[in-house]
C-alpha cells in the first residue's frame, strides 16, 4: 500500500508529489553515476564505495554552499535547468582549491509546494553539474514547506566531498616572491554579488529581455543566469602536470577577499587593472549602478572565476595546459613581499 495522507495534504504537503518527483529526476541522476556510486535512490543515506588504490594518505575535503539570490532571476525567467550547475560548482570549485577530486554530491532543495517538473528541472541542473565535475549525485532531500516559502519559490543547496593524498593538498607556504597568478575566465558573475545586481538592475521590475549593446545580443536576463564555470577537469590536468602552490576560487568579496586566502602571511598579490580581462556584464553593472572600482572588484569576480599560484617557469606550460582543456588562461599578476594582500594597480 502505497503512503498517502489526506490530513498532510490539506495542510500543504503533497507526499505523492514527492514520489513523483523522485521518479522524474532518476534519468537525470543515472547520468552521474561514476565508479564509486550506487544506483539506489530514495534510501535514508547516499552511499559510495571508496577506491584507495594509489592513496598514501588519503584525506576528505568537503565543501558546502547554496545559489543565493540568484535564484531569484530564475524564479522572473521561470528557467530551472540551470541553477544547479551553479549549486554544484559553489561546492566542486571549493574543493578543488585544496588539490581534492570531487568524489560526490548530495543536494537540498526546499520548496513552498513540490511541482515535480519543477523539481526534476532543478535536478537535471544539479546532474550536468555532477557530470561536469566528474561527481555522482548519491542523494539529496526535497522538502516541501507550505506557509514557509511562496508557492512558487524554492531554495537550494548542496554538499560536496573530494580526496586527495595527503603528499598533494596544495600548499601556499611553499609560495614565493616572483611566483605568478595564472587566471581562470568565468563565465559571467557565477553566483555571487547577485543581492547588489538585484538593486543596480531592479529585477523585479527590469525588462530582463532587453539586449544592451554591451552584452553583444544577448538578454539581460540570460547574461545574469550564465551558470557558474567548473573548474575541476582543467585544475586537475593543471595538478597532474604543474607544481601548483596556491589556488583560489573567486567568489562573494571578490579579489580583494579570496586571493589573499590563497597566499601565505608576509605575502601579496601585485595585479594591474588593466591586464583583468574583464567581461562585458561587469562594465554593464559598473555604469548602471554607479558603483566604485574598488568595489567591483571587491564584490565581483570582475572576469576571474579562479586563480593558481605557479612559480615563474611554469607559467606558459601552466596556460598552454589550461587552453588545451578549453579554458582561456593568461598570466594575471605576481606575488611580491607585501602584507597588504592584494594591489590592484
């Protein structure tokens, strides 16, 4: 006999929706089944069969992290498909900062009612997220909250875990002086600094199909949910090719807040301006909202999505390795005797 109460139905809580769609996002999920991974969804917990094979000594890296109120251009655009590759990279791109492969993903997606389409939509995002990173989705939770969350709104987030030798986790004592940054493009403004692009534009109120000159054809809307970029692949080719002192993820607080996280005290970074490669929709925000230079780059990945840390003759074989795997890399700044922790010039 199948589960079904009339009482919790009427209080909000559709179980049978639940069900639904746990059968929906099964397709979606089969995608990220890796080597590790078993095929049973819907049990209490995910599991995963842990290969050792070539691990000295072996260490778990994990990560956590949400969408943030990026969610709330996909709930204007009714687009669902693609926030959860942003949920997963928040997590990958953590872990891979420490030299770690993602192994797994689990994801939480709470919701004011449980449209099983919806919910499978959202799923499809967090899978191509998993493949992207080489993850198995092995679980997750859908919790379906009336009187908490508008009808129509969700939140989500996710759990990484990665491994990595205990020989390998990158290690930013070992960073000098004339070491240099090697930069990572991103894809647009990834997922973070969305609460300031929500007032600069006014969302809520925006024509998100209007096509500014600057963004090249390409709506507003579209522009602002570009999914975050996964960098595992590219950084662990980097890894196994590169002695790599120092990596960091450009996220909430810019560069100014995560590219010092990556170098060691007595240390900064020297960048200047005009060697950022920064995109379109950073110049975009920067007009419309009248926002200070310093700010941008405070707030925003201004173009840079993450950083690694080689020294000098590494760096043309750092980036040739990098556009092999179709990330356009360049050389971004160096580091100097500083404790100001970055300069921007």
């Amino acid at each position: 006999m199948k589960s079904f109460s009339e009482s919790y139905k009427e209080a909000g809580v559709d179980i049978t929706a639940g069900y639904k769609a746990v059968e929906l996002m099964k397709k979606h999920v089969a995608r990220t089944m890796t080597a590790g991974a078993t095929d049973v969804i819907g049990g209490f917990g995910g599991l995963f069969s842990l290969d050792l094979t070539g691990y000295k000594a072996p260490v778990l890296v994990s990560g956590t992290d949400g969408v943030g109120t990026k969610l709330r251009i996909a709930f204007l655009l009714d687009k669902h498909d693609t926030v959860g590759i942003d949920c997963v990279a928040m997590c990958v791109n953590d872990v891979i900062c420490c030299g770690a492969k993602p192994l797994f993903f689990l994801d939480y997606i709470a919701c004011g009612k449980n449209y099983p389409e919806k919910i499978a939509e959202i799923v499809a995002g967090v899978a191509e997220g998993c493949v992207q990173s080489g993850s198995a989705l092995i679980g997750g939770e859908t919790a379906e909250m009336p009187g908490f969350y508008p009808v129509d709104e969700y939140d989500l987030a996710g759990f990484s875990v990665g491994i990595v030798d205990k020989s390998k986790v990158i290690d930013k004592t070992q960073i000098k002086e004339g070491d240099v940054l090697i930069a990572l493009p991103s894809s647009g403004v990834h997922s973070n600094g969305f609460s300031l692009v929500r007032k600069v534009f006014d969302v809520e109120h925006a024509d998100l199909s209007e096509k500014p000159e600057i963004l090249g054809g390409k709506t507003l809307g579209e522009t602002l949910l570009t999914p975050t970029r996964i960098y595992v692949k590219p950084m662990l080719e980097l890894f196994n090719n590169v002695k790599v002192k120092g990596v960091s993820h450009i996220t909430g607080g810019g560069f100014y807040e995560n590219i010092p996280r990556s170098i060691p005290a007595g240390f900064g970074a020297m960048i200047k301006e005009s060697d950022v490669k920064v995109l379109p929709i950073f110049r975009l925000i920067e007009q419309r909202g009248g926002i200070d230079r310093r700010d941008m780059f405070n707030t925003f990945n201004m173009g840079v999505g993450m950083t690694a840390t080689v020294e000098a003759k590494d760096v043309n074989k750092a980036i040739s390795i990098l556009r092999d795997q179709g990330v356009e890399a360049y050389a971004l700044g160096e580091i100097v005797k500083s404790e100001n922790g970055v300069t921007i010039c």
